[in-house]
C-alpha cells in the first residue's frame, strides 16, 4: 500500500513540478515544444529515478511513474506554451 502512495506521489509530484518548471524557466526554450521533448524527459526522469528503487517502499514502479509524471507535465506545459505563441 506504501509503494501504491509513493507512486501516487512520484506521478503528481513529478507532474507539478515539472509543469511548473517548464512554464516558467523554459518558455522561451523552442524544444519543449518538440513531440520528443515529453519521451526525452520521461526517460531521463526514469532513469534518474532507478537507484532510489532500492529503498524498501520505492519500487520500479515508483520510477516510472516519476518518468511518466515528469513525461507528461513537459508535455502539458509545451502544448500551453504554443498556444501563447503568435501564429506564424
């Protein structure tokens, strides 16, 4: 059930941040709003996520649920960034 929450957390957690992140730090940044910018970011949030799986409530599962967390919050943030653009 712990492992359940935590993964629960890593996904909002991830989401969140990340959404936030990108919004404010990253908007003048044309990548992020690349179809592989979310995969790129998902993967490495994955990755980065790997050796806490380790710990007894963490999982594999708790990291890719970083991963995909970390994934969609880059993606969301990037289709609201190009909707702020100008057409053309």
């Amino acid at each position: 059930m712990l492992s359940v929450l935590a993964s629960l957390a890593a996904i909002v957690g991830g989401y969140l941040g990340t959404k936030r992140f990108v919004l404010s730090r990253l908007r003048y940044v044309d990548a992020v709003t690349d179809p592989a910018a979310p995969w790129v970011a998902g993967a490495a949030g994955t990755v980065a996520g790997l050796p806490f799986a380790v710990l007894p409530i963490l999982t594999v599962g708790t990291a890719v649920s970083l991963g995909a967390g970390i994934g969609w919050g880059v993606y969301r943030a990037g289709r609201e960034l190009a909707r702020r653009l100008p057409p053309g």
